[in-house]
C-alpha cells in the first residue's frame, strides 16, 4: 500500500489467492476495518461546476493518518527515502494533507483533492462552510513551485468561478525553503511555516 493511493492500488499483493469475489469482500472488509481503527482517512474528490467539459474523477485517495505508519511497515530507513524520491514524496504529500486537515477544521472546513479526466489536478482544495476555497499543489522541493503554480492556473480557469466563487489564494506548499508570493499572486510556502 503506498502512503496515498486510489482504491485500486491499496492491497493487489494481499488476495492474489482468493477468487475475485472474495478478494473484492476481503478488501473492502479490510478497507472498513482500518478505517473504523483510524489508521487511514479518505480525501474525497472535490467537484466544483466547470466551464469545461472535462470529467471530474470522483474517486477517493486514501492516506494514513500519520504517515510514519507507512514509513515502519516498509521498514523503511532515512537512507532508503533519499534514495527513492517518489515514495518520498508521496509520504510528504500524505503528511502536508493531514496537517492541513487539522489546520483547516479549525476554521470549519475541509481538505478534498481534484482530479479531472483532462490531466488537471490540485493535491488539495479546501473549502470552507461559507463556500471559500484554496487549491493547493504540494512540491517536496521548492525548485517545482513554477509548475506547480501554471498547474493551478491551468486548473482555475477550467472553474466556472461565477458559480464557486475564485479561490481566495493559491498555494504550493514545499518541504524546505522560504515562503515567499510569487507574482502571479501564489503564495509558496514551506510545511514548517503551516499554522492555524
């Protein structure tokens, strides 16, 4: 199971025995038994009105709730993460996803991912009770604020923004560095500096 995944991708190497029928109980009994243990939370997808007509993916990710969960069951050391940037940085994203679900409920809102069938993405959109909205891309380093950001202008303009209102800010949260406001107005900032 990788630190966040589709429901697809969290157990291939469990039921490889069983017939598909039992496999798919035996996951989706697994699924409900670690989620009712808190050991996994799901981010549901976010599905503004757009101005496109892409199709919006309604799938949930699933993260731990504390990704050095993920880090101890593949017993994984500081050296193997540095040496697989990839994992790294889907632990990085799963640990930015949970501070920002405590930060934001908070302040009554909620953290749900985008995802459309055209390729556009946000790792996080949180929204607020009164409709407010921030999209977030989150970067293990800060040499990839610039794609991150076209990618949120990219994927604002695709929203019908007279209905869902603009985002109130644009964010790409990175793993070092400072934070800093971009010209284009996206905010770039490094999960240290996160607070409610």
């Amino acid at each position: 199971m990788t630190p966040s995944a589709g429901a697809e991708d969290c157990y291939p190497s469990i039921t490889p025995a069983l017939p598909d029928r039992h496999a798919r109980a035996f996951r989706s009994l697994f699924h409900t038994l670690i989620e009712r243990l808190m050991v996994i939370e799901e981010q549901h997808s976010w599905a503004p009105h757009l101005r496109s007509r892409d199709t919006v993916r309604k799938g949930s990710i699933r993260h731990f709730v504390d990704p050095s969960l993920a880090v101890a069951g593949l017993r994984a050391s500081s050296r193997d993460l540095l040496h697989d940037a990839e994992a790294f940085g889907l632990l990085f994203e799963s640990l930015v996803i949970r501070d920002l679900r405590v930060y934001s409920e908070l302040l009554g809102g909620e953290v749900r991912h985008y995802r459309d069938s055209a390729g556009s993405e946000a790792d996080a959109i949180i929204q607020l009770d009164d409709g407010r909205w921030v999209a977030v891309e989150v970067k293990l380093s800060p040499s990839r604020a610039d794609d991150a950001s076209r990618s949120l202008e990219r994927l604002i303009a695709k929203i019908d923004t007279d209905r869902v209102g603009a985002p109130v800010a644009r964010l790409v949260i990175t793993g070092t560095g400072y934070a800093y406001t971009r010209p284009d107005g996206t905010h770039v900032v490094p999960l240290a500096c996160l607070a409610p």
